[in-house]
C-alpha cells in the first residue's frame, strides 16, 4: 500500500494483552511511547481506543 505526500492516513500500534482475572496489582496507567519522524509526519491529535 502506499501512503501519499500530504495525505492523512491510520497508524495503529498495538500493546500487550492484559487477562481481566490477571492475579498481580490493578494497574493504574498505561501508556505506549513510539516515536516518528516530525520532519514528514504530523500529529492531528486525533485517537481511538479498541478494547476487546
């Protein structure tokens, strides 16, 4: 597939699966840290969360 010069487009990244019966501490923050290149890519500050 390709991504066009000024074109939006979905970037997805994916985390660990966490058990709901997990039998350690509740967590209280979870974040993902992945890094782009600013010089090409912007951020529209929009985002969704999929649980399943």
């Amino acid at each position: 597939k390709s991504i066009y010069k000024d074109h939006q487009f979905l970037y997805r990244l994916d985390s660990s699966k966490i058990a709901g019966n997990r039998a350690y501490k509740q967590i209280k923050n979870w974040r993902i840290v992945d890094d782009y290149d600013e010089k090409f890519d912007k951020l529209t500050g929009q985002w969704a969360v999929y649980v399943n």
